[in-house]
C-alpha cells in the first residue's frame, strides 16, 4: 500500500489511477491494492487524498 501512496502523491491528478465509486459512497474514489482496496475522498485545492478506508475486498463496499 506505501508503494500505491507514493505514486498517487506523485500524479497531477489522483483521480487517473482511481475509480469513482456510486451509491453510498458517492465522491469518494478507490484504489485496487492487490485484494484490498484504498478507499478515498480527494480534496482539490491542494490536492489532498484523505484516506476513508482500507479493507479487503470482500468486505469494504459492505460498510
């Protein structure tokens, strides 16, 4: 998950190697990490990606 963090933080734009997710989580973005998934709002003015929640994929789109 550190190696995915640190290539987001490098990107102009996080969104490109991110899925925006719908539903109850509509706004929040998510990153596939093997069988995990980063789940994340990004905040514009700075850039910000404030990570919401990481889970194994069988369970995080549950909560």
């Amino acid at each position: 998950m550190a190696k995915l963090l640190r290539e987001i933080s490098t990107l102009d734009d996080p969104r490109s190697r991110g899925k925006a997710l719908a539903a109850n989580k509509t706004g929040l973005w998510r990153w596939r990490v093997g069988n995990y998934r980063v789940i994340a709002d990004i905040i514009d003015d700075h850039i910000v990606v404030l990570v919401v929640d990481v889970g194994h994929r069988s369970t995080i789109y549950t909560s």
